[in-house]
C-alpha cells in the first residue's frame, strides 16, 4: 500500500511541475494508458507462468 501511494504522490508532483513549466503532461490518453497498463501486467504474468512452467 505504501508503494501505491509514494507512486501516486510522484505522480502528483510530475503533473504540477510539467504543468508550471508549461509542458505536455507525459502520460498517454487515459484509456489507452490504462490498456497499456493491463497488457505490461498481463505479459508479466504470462512470462512468468510460461518460464515456471518450462524450468520447473
């Protein structure tokens, strides 16, 4: 829980400084962001089964 947190408060202060120096915010449209999300999630859990699986 402590991780979710330091990861949103790091995500609160990029926003602020991109937005002060008046830059494009580094983060892709939400939806597609959240679906990127998902799909490095899934990957993850996908080679991680797959390696399980082959070296036991």
């Amino acid at each position: 829980m402590r991780e979710i947190f330091l990861a949103l408060i790091a995500g609160i202060i990029v926003g602020a400084v991109f937005k002060v120096v008046r830059l494009p915010l580094p983060a892709p449209p939400v939806f597609a962001g959240i679906v990127g999300i998902v799909g490095v999630w899934l990957g993850g859990t996908a080679a991680s089964a797959l390696m399980e699986k082959i070296l036991g």
